[in-house]
C-alpha cells in the first residue's frame, strides 16, 4: 500500500509540475514571441518567480528558472517609465499603443490558442466514452419495475438511437413530463421494447440553479469505447470546447458577483488542481491533456481581468492611454497596482485556505494531532 501511495503521489507532482509549467511557458512565450517580432528586447524570461535557481543568457535574453514555480514573467527593454530609458527603437514605451497592447494580451491569447490545440488533439486521438450499457440498478425505480436488467444495452429511447451512456443521459433527464417513455434494449441476442415513466427529481446544475430532471434509476457499466474524430471534426470540435468553456466560465463568474453560485464551492486553486492533475495522469496521457486544455483557458481568462498586476489591468491603462491621448500617471498606476495586488494576495489566500477546507485537511490534521 505505501509503494502504491508513494508512486501515485509522485505522478501528481510530475503532471502538476507539467502541466503548470507548459502553461506557464506557453504564456510568457506568447509575451515573448511577440514583442521579439516587434522589435522589443526581452532581458528576462523566467518561469518561477523569486530567487533565481538557474539561468543562461543568450543574445539579449537571460533565461531563468526561479524558486517559486506558481507563474513566471519576462522583463522587456524599457517597461518602467521611472527608469532611465535612451529612447530606442526597442524599447516597450517606445511602441505605439496598439503595439504595446499586442505584447500584453500575446500571453492571453496564446493560452487559448494551445487550449484549441490540444482540445483538438484530445478528439483526434479518442476518449474513452462509456457505452449505454447497464451496470447497476437503483431498486423502486422504473427501469427495475419495468423489468430491466444489469447487463442489458439500451439502444434507443423514443426512437432515437443511442450508443453512449452521456447523449443516453441527455434524453432520459429531459422527459419529465406525464407521458411513458418507450426503450429498446438488448439482452444477449434478444431485442425488447419496454415502456416506463421517469421519475422526476429536483437537483442542482452547475450554476447553482434547481431543475427538473427525469431518471429511471439506472448506472452505467465501465464498458468503454474510444471515440476517434477526424482531422476536420476535431478542430472543430475543438474550437466549439475552448468557446463552450469561455461562455460557462463567464457566466459562473457573473453568478458568483450577484451571489447565485457559492464562491467557496466553485473556485479551485492549487491544492485542488494538484488533486485533480494527479487523478488525471493516472487515467492517462489523453485526460491529462484535456485538464490541461481546461485550465489554460481559465489561465487566459483569469489574466485578461482588468486588475493591475494582471494583462487585464495593463491593458486597462493601455486604453485609458488611447481615449486620454497619454498616458496614465505613474502616482495612478502605482497605487491601482498595490490595491490589484493586495486583491490577489487575498484571493490566493482565501483559495488555498478553501481548498483545504474541501480537500478535508485540516480535519485529517486534527485526527492526527488526536492520535486518532
């Protein structure tokens, strides 16, 4: 039990420092990539923050890894208006608004850019998909008063064809109403047509809203099948996730601001992210590269908030600089990016606290502590 332990928590730290760290370089590569492009001299690029573990220099560029891996940043030629600057070409104050504007949302951009990517590469390689066979039944629900078995396949529902258990799902929670549903399935080499009314219940869906739903009390079997989609249907299906997952993110959002979803249970930070990556990685390669699809977009979405400190918050000043026709004061500035930064210190910290509320830490502490 203790080898199995020790291999499984090393995988999660292996996928956590993976996946945070392509995400991390994929951002800043964004940031970089771009403002070498437009001529702007990138001194820094780190990934890490603090003390600089290692680094190397080539051309103009110091390549570093740095203590605290939580992020990374690159520093351009120029950025600081308190600095003395000779007014070069490759300087970042000395681009045009829009130019400058460019480099900042590069990394946003870029983050969405690989969560399209590997979203795509997710369906051409094929998911496991849970197939539409019954695994378990619920006792009192229709699907056993109607005389269904473990073991059987349904094969359709209202005459529409299913083969897995998720578009299967999709019907049967959307009959509630008064009338009988009819059923084929497959039991060995006999086909059956059954007829059942759901059961209609109230749950919750992810945005905290109670709805009705329909059920007839059955569980899938861990039957599966691959499902490969072609060059084309990937990317498109591809590019449909990444816009799906936007719109969802957005909405939770603006839920949480109004207080119609729990903040506590809907925000996941580092603590919950290790767990969830480790889970992943020991599905496979395939799960690992969707949960880093997933958090790449929440990482472009997160940065393009309108903070200081945040590409939101320089895009902001950016703006203001275009409408005011200069640009906003530093004495602004300086003091919007220590009320941004006091904001995120506070938002990390209530995450990391709240991840370890439901990850059960502090309880497994005090059993500890109680020699229990």
């Amino acid at each position: 039990m203790g080898k199995k332990g020790g291999r499984i928590t090393l995988l999660s730290i292996l996928a956590f420092i993976f996946v945070l760290g392509v995400l991390v370089f994929v951002h800043e590569f964004g940031h970089f990539i771009v403002a070498k492009l437009l001529r702007v001299r990138v001194e820094i690029f780190s990934i890490g923050f603090g003390k600089k573990l290692y680094g190397i220099k080539k051309g103009d560029t110091e390549y570093r890894v740095s203590l605290v891996p939580l992020g990374g940043y690159i520093k351009l030629s120029g950025d600081n208006p308190e600095e003395k600057r000779d007014g070069q070409s490759w300087e970042f104050l000395s681009k045009t608004t829009g130019e400058r504007a460019a480099i900042v949302a590069a990394g946003p951009a870029f983050n969405y850019f690989v969560a399209f990517l590997l979203f795509s590469l997710v369906f051409f390689l094929g998911m496991p998909n849970l197939t539409a066979k019954i695994g378990e039944l619920k006792d009192k629900y229709p699907a056993q008063t109607a005389g269904i078995h473990v073991g059987d396949r349904i094969l359709s529902v209202d005459g529409r064809k299913v083969e897995f258990w998720e578009e299967l799902s999709a019907i049967i929670y959307k009959k509630t109403g008064e009338k009988e549903i009819s059923i084929k399935i497959r039991r060995q080499d006999k086909i059956f047509d059954l007829s059942l009314k759901p059961k209609v219940e109230i749950t919750r869906n992810i945005f905290g809203d109670d709805i009705k739903i329909g059920l007839i009390g059955i569980m899938p079997s861990k039957e599966t099948k691959i499902v490969r989609h072609g060059i084309i249907a990937s990317i498109q299906k591809g590019t449909e996730r990444v816009i799906i997952l936007t719109k969802i993110t957005y909405f939770s959002l603006y839920r949480m601001a109004i207080g119609k979803m729990s903040v506590r249970e809907s925000l996941a930070g580092p603590v919950v992210i290790f767990k969830i990556t480790g889970e992943a990685a020991r599905l496979g390669f395939v799960y690992l590269l969707q949960i880093m699809a997933a958090l790449s977009v929440s990482l472009a979405i997160i940065n393009l908030f309108p903070i200081p400190v945040l590409d939101g918050g320089h895009l902001l000043f950016l703006l203001c600089e275009k409408i005011r026709g200069k640009p906003v004061s530093m004495k602004v500035q300086e003091i919007a990016t220590r009320v941004g930064l006091s904001m995120l210190v506070v938002l990390m910290v209530f995450v990391f606290y709240n991840d370890l509320v439901r990850i059960g830490a502090f309880e497994k502490a005090l059993r500890f502590l109680n020699g229990k």
